[in-house]
C-alpha cells in the first residue's frame, strides 16, 4: 500500500498580520526603537502559529522581555566593535585605522558562530508543537572551529570555499536540533551545492534573468530536500514539490501587491511567500507523528537571536 505524504500547511491571515504590523510599527516609533524586542515576538508568534503539521499548529513562546534582554546585549557588542572600527578610521593613521578594520573584521567573525548558536539554543526551545518542544544541542567550541576554518578557507580561495562553508554549518546545525526524541540530520554536499550556485548564477547571466526563477527553485529545493529526521534509527525524509512556476506567479503577484498599494500590500506579499514554501514541504507519511516525547529544557537568553537579526542571518532552515 503506497504511504501518502504528510504535507505542512500555513494559514496566515493578511488582514491579522497587517494589524500586527501597524501596531508594532507605531510602537517601535513612539517608543524610540525601545519596543522592536516585544514586535519582534509578537510576530513571530503569529508566524509560527500559522504554520501547522498532522493536524497542529507550532507555537513560539519566547517574549518581549527575553528578546529586550538580547537586544541590549547584542546592541552593546555590536556598538563596541562598531566604535573601534569607526574611531581607528578617523584616527588619520594608516597603521591604526588597518588594525581597526582587521579588530572589527575578526570581531564579526567570531560573533557569527556565538549568534548561530546563542540563536539556535533560544529558538528552538522557545518552539514547540504539541507541547513537545524542540533542542539545540549543539557545541559552540566545534561551530566555532568550523566557521573558522570556512573564513579562512573562503577568504584564500576568494570566495569559492563558501559553498562547503555553508553547508557545513548547515549540517552542523540541523543535525544538532532535536523534537523531543527525533533528531534532524542534513546531507548537504559543499560541492553539489557550489555548481548548483555556480549554475544558477552562470544560467541567470546568460539567460538575462529567465533563469533566476528556476535557479531560486533548486535552492529551495536543495535546502529542502536534503533535511531528515531520525527516530529509533528509522530514517525520514523531507521534500519539497515547489517549482519556477510558484515562484514566478508568486512573484509578480507580490509585486503588484507592493508596489500598487505604496508598500500597504507588504504584509499580504509576506504571507503568501512564506505559504508558497511551507505548503509544498512534505514529510514521508511512515513517519508516525504519535510517537514524538518530550526530552527538551527551557533556554531563554535571546542574545544570539538578536545579534542573528542585527547581522541579518536568518535561522531560515
């Protein structure tokens, strides 16, 4: 008997997220900046409450008071090492102003893998679905060594190693998260991914753009397709069936939605975004979603999730 896939769905409400997003705009503004932590929150725990596999919805626990917490640790690291950067280029001495850009440069290095993984720990144990919630058990010495080493390797290769850079810290990362007892692994390849890159971009060139759709489709896909989850050593695999014509579609219609509404179609544009990925991920139908223990403890320093967002790195995956 074939064994139907069981698909994730997302029922996010244009209308609900836009009145969240006005009310936390204005109170970012009247507060001067001072609210963006509860925003923050607020918004993605609609977010993840819209989303909703085998019949329940995931929900995110964390709150403004944690992020604000975060958000002033991370504004004062950040603020340091932006105040070296910018006092050694006013300085007028080459020698000071090099070791200012090399401090600062050195300093975003290392704040990366402490972010990822002070941003892994909170998230994931402030998710939950089913009340089972989710673990990072990752080690930030060994994330440490790896994005490290990637910079490095990156840098002296001119870029070229970032492909095998990404995929390990994805790697890394995704097969440290737990779901009470099922643990994720991820089966990227540096070099698979580096010519699907190297493909898309070459294609997208040639192609004057056509490709960019189908180019934005494999790496969806990719990053997609290669998540498994574990239990009682019985192997599941994800899969996503989205293809360059939901993407196109989606595409021009978020455009009109932006662009013909003066940026007031944002929040519909969002949604239907986040609605195009999550329902075309599937999940093999063996995996029996009955069998999912709670094993996770609580973590609520928000740190490295704010300092993720100041960097713009997303915990997309």
């Amino acid at each position: 008997m074939q064994v139907i896939p069981q698909r994730l769905q997302f029922h996010g409400e244009g209308a609900k997220f836009f009145g969240i997003l006005i009310v936390n705009l204005i109170l970012t503004i009247v507060t001067l900046g001072l609210y963006y932590p509860w925003a923050r929150a607020k918004t993605l725990q609609y977010l993840y409450g819209e989303a909703e596999f085998a019949g329940s919805r995931f929900q995110f626990h964390g709150t403004g008071q944690e992020m604000f917490k975060g958000f002033i640790k991370a504004v004062l690291i950040i603020g340091v090492l932006f105040i070296v950067y910018q006092v050694a280029q006013a300085s007028g001495n080459i020698a000071i102003a090099l070791i200012g850009t090399l401090v600062y440069f050195l300093g975003i290095v290392a704040i990366i893998p402490v972010a990822i993984h002070g941003g892994l720990r909170y998230r994931m144990s402030r998710t939950s679905w089913r009340g089972i919630h989710f673990g990072y058990r990752g080690n930030l010495t060994e994330l440490v060594k790896i994005v490290f080493k990637g910079v490095l390797l990156t840098v002296l290769t001119l870029g070229i190693y970032g492909s095998w850079l990404s995929i390990n810290i994805r790697n890394y990362c995704i097969g440290h998260i737990r779901l009470g007892n099922v643990r994720f692994r991820y089966n990227g390849n540096g070099g698979d991914f580096f010519w699907l890159n190297f493909k898309g971009m070459f294609l997208t060139v040639i192609t004057f753009g056509i490709y960019s759709f189908w180019y934005a489709k494999n790496l969806n896909n990719y990053y997609i397709d290669n998540i498994k989850l574990i239990q009682d050593d019985n192997e599941f695999s994800f899969n996503s069936t989205l293809d360059a014509g939901d993407i196109f579609a989606t595409g021009i219609i978020n455009y009109f939605l932006v662009v013909f509404t003066l940026g007031l179609g944002t929040p519909w544009a969002l949604l239907r975004q986040i609605r195009m990925v999550i329902n075309n991920v599937e999940l093999d139908g063996a995996f029996n979603p009955e069998t999912v223990l709670q094993t996770e403890e609580a973590y609520t320093n928000a740190t490295g999730d704010d300092m993720l967002d100041m960097l713009d790195i997303g915990l997309d995956f």
